[in-house]
C-alpha cells in the first residue's frame, strides 16, 4: 500500500514524522510532500531519512539548474497521483484546507488534490479561533460532502497559548484513520457503476414542470464512493445544483424519458447498476405550447412514465447486479420488501422520506438495506458515510455464499458433484443421523 503524506506549514509539521512511522510500521510505503511553509517547521531531510525517497517540495525540479528548459523539470504530480493509494494531510492547515475546498492548485500539495482519485484524509490543526471561523468550517463541510475524511482536532491547550478545539489528532489515531480507509480503497476496481440520481421534470407548459423535491445528494455521494473504491462511474443525472464528483462520467438528462433512454443505452457497459434518482412516476399528457394563462380551476390530466428499474431487470446481463431504491412515508419495510420481489432487483435500499433530518434533500440519511434474505439496518448519517456502507453491503452480494445440501444417499451425492458446475463443492461432509442423509456443502 502506498500513501503520501502532505504536510503543511503548522506547529504540529513535526508531529508528521511520528505519522510516517506509524504508516510503515503498517508496512505502508510512504511518500512525503511538503508546502514551502512546512520547510519553516520541518526540515524535508527528517522525512528523506525517514521514507528513503527525496522528498517533494515544489511543482519545480530545482535540482538541475544545467538544464537547457529548467520548465520541462517539473514533478509529475498526475504521476504521483496515480502512484498513490491514499493521500493524508497532516497537519492540514486553515490554508490548506481552504485551498482544498475551492480548487486552487498553486503548488503541489493543492495540486495533488485536484489530480488524485483516491481517498483524501486531513488532519486539521490550528489555533480554535481560526479553526471555528465560518469560513474554515464551512470548507471542512464542503470536503466532507465530497467525501474527505476528515480527522476531527481535539480539545486542550494549543501551541499559540489558548484552549479549545484546533489540537491535531495523535499520529497514530490518524494513522489508523489512513489504513481503515485503504481497506476499502480499492474493492470496486474493476467494476462500472451506473448511477442515477436526482430527480426529474415532467413539463407542463414551456415554462413549468411538474417535479420533486430530490436533491441528487445520495446519488452524487454514491458515485463518489464507488469513484474513490477504484469504480469507473457512470453518473446519469437530473437536474441538480451539485457540483459533478470529480473524475466521473455524468450523463444529465431532465424527463424520466431521457432518463429511460440514457440508462438503457448506457447500461450494457455496467457491472453494477444502483437506481438512485427519484424519476416522474407521471407525466402530463398534454404539454401546452403556450405558457397557460390563470383562467380559472385546472385540471392536468397525467399518464404513467415507463418503469425504468423493470426494463433495466428484463435486461440484465448475467453477473450484472441491480440496487434500487425506495422513498417510503410509511410501512417501509413491507412497501420495500414488496417492490423488491415485484421487480426483481438483487438489493433495496428503503429510506423513511417522512422522518427528521433523513431522506429527500437532506445531509443526512438512515435508510435498510433490503435483500431476499437480510434486512440491514443503516442508522442516520451523513450520505456519503451511508454510500460507502450500502457498497459495503452491495460487495457481500458478490462474496459466494455457503449452503448446505442435504441428499438422501450416496449415489445422489456423486451426482450432484458431476453437475457442480455452478455449484462448487466446499466441503463433503460424512452421512448424517440414523437415517443416513449426506451434506454437501456447495457455493
Ligand atoms: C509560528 C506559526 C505557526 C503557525 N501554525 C499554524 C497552524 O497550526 N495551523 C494553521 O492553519 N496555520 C498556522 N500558521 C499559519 C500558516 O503557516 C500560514 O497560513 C501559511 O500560509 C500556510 O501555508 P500552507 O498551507 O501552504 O502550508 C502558522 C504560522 C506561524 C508563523
């Protein structure tokens, strides 16, 4: 595993060396980058001796003034990017963060950022003031929702003399904080995931649309889980104020009919498709040319839209896996269970749109992860925290799954070892009970 440290220009600068030894002790290989205001804390040549590797200072080769074109030196930071599995900042500065948060790539650290599709950790630290200030927090919301981990500072007596929050985390507390996020890093390679979010607009004259409240946040935290777990991701989505995650394709589309027809043509490609947006269930029948005029009462008369998860079900390819979802104000998991067997999808993810804080435009969410066989509970939390624990769930689907078979004799047990080809034999147990049944136990 491979994790460059970012370090930037705090007090806690040197406290980063003790976080590079606790990433080897992990046997992670470590790379460090610095800003030009760590090397004022920290002396690069503690993290060369340290890591072994020279360590990265600046988007510019300094080290060979001879060169004809000093420019054509520079330091590949879309190389280090992909070299690397994880990128941890620590200490990360108000700075930094800010940096971070608004796309500002002017030296290599910040312009890592931008070019890096693994997970990003930061590990704030400051003095409280600058820490509680409107501006830094709202960067820190900004990187949460985007899917940084971000390693809270504690509370105690800070460098500059005052108490409160701003202490960096301990080393090893973000250490462990960096391997628990390469466990997952990349357990969606190879996989494409087609994602729908947001809602869609049905119109009803050249001016109005009939449409829903749906944000596209649980969507747009969805693809950028599985993008960080190693995904490639197709994002087809409604109209939405979010800003596109980096490093997806994104299909936008406003009617459920587009909707329809960019799933269906996109959908082959996937091995994996999660149906998150809310689509029109009705469309109106009529669409005036001109902007109605208020007249009086009016009637709209409303035709069904097609059922996009049904088709996408009738179409499937085989090992292709299918999630969808279910907004429900009440009876939840009856309503769910039911949607789940009438279209035959392999997993849905039932929210409560009708609670607190949870459901349709909000940060957060709690939702049950529904198959055939297990109803998981996934309490409230922010959506992107929930998009990496539903592609938990979604990844034991693929896991094989052990089941017994009890056969009546011998003979039944050998033929039933010829035709596993689909069911391969884990383990043959011996005959059972007086009545001499035999287990196979197949996969
Ligand atoms: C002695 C001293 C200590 C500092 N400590 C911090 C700190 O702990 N956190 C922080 O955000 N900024 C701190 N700063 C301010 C940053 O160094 C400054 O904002 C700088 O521009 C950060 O650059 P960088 O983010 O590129 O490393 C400190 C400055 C000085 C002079």
């Amino acid at each position: 595993m491979r994790v460059v440290v970012g370090v930037s220009g705090g007090i806690a600068a040197y406290k980063a060396a003790e976080l590079v030894r606790a990433l080897q002790r992990q046997t992670v290989e470590v790379h460090v980058v610095m800003t030009e205001s760590a090397q004022k804390f920290v002396q690069p040549l503690t993290f060369a001796a340290l890591t072994g590797h020279k360590v990265i200072t600046s988007l510019w080769d300094e080290g060979d003034p001879g060169a004809a074109v000093p420019e054509q030196n520079g330091i590949d930071h879309i190389a280090e990017a992909q070299w690397a599995d994880a990128l941890v900042v620590a200490p990360a500065t108000a700075n930094i963060l800010a940096k971070f948060a608004h796309g500002i790539a002017d030296d290599f650290l910040s312009t890592l950022y931008l070019a890096i599709a693994a997970p990003v950790v930061v590990a704030p630290a400051m003095n409280v003031n600058m820490w509680n200030h409107p501006a830094t927090q709202a960067n820190i919301e900004t990187l949460r929702q985007r899917g940084v981990t971000i390693i809270e500072p504690g509370t105690g007596e800070l460098a500059c003399g005052m108490v409160g929050a701003g202490r960096m985390a301990e080393p090893d507390t973000i250490g462990a904080a960096v391997i628990a996020v390469l466990g997952r890093r990349r357990d969606l390679a190879g996989e494409v995931v087609l994602v729908t979010a947001g809602g869609t607009r049905e119109a009803v004259d050249p001016v109005r649309f009939i449409g829903n409240r749906s944000s596209g946040k649980m969507g747009y935290a969805l693809a950028e889980a599985a993008r960080s777990r190693g995904a490639r991701v197709i994002l087809i989505s409604g109209p939405s104020s979010l800003q596109a995650p980096a490093h997806c394709e994104i299909l936008r589309v406003t009617t459920a009919d587009e909707m329809r027809s960019s799933v269906l043509a996109s959908m082959n490609e996937a091995t994996l498709v999660i149906k998150a947006a809310a689509v029109a269930d009705y469309r109106p029948i009529a669409v005036s040319a001109q902007k109605l005029k208020r007249t009086g009462p009016l009637t709209l008369e409303l035709a069904p839209t097609e059922d996009i998860l049904a088709e996408v079900v009738r179409r499937r390819r085989p090992g292709q896996l299918i999630v969808g979802f279910a907004a429900e104000t009440e009876n939840r998991l009856e309503n769910g269970r039911a949607k789940l067997l009438a279209k035959g999808v392999d997993a849905i993810v039932v929210n409560d749109v009708a609670g607190e804080g949870v459901g349709i435009d909000s940060d957060t969410n709690a939702a049950t992860f529904l198959t055939r066989a297990t109803a998981v509970e996934l309490p409230q939390m922010p959506k992107r925290q929930l998009a990496d624990r539903i592609f938990d769930e979604i990844l034991a689907l693929r896991r094989p799954q052990s089941v017994v078979v009890e056969l009546d004799d011998e003979r039944d047990v050998e033929a039933r070892k010829k035709q596993a080809i689909q069911n391969r034999v884990l383990e043959e147990s011996v005959p059972v009970g007086a009545g001499r049944r035999h287990q196979l136990i197949v996969e």
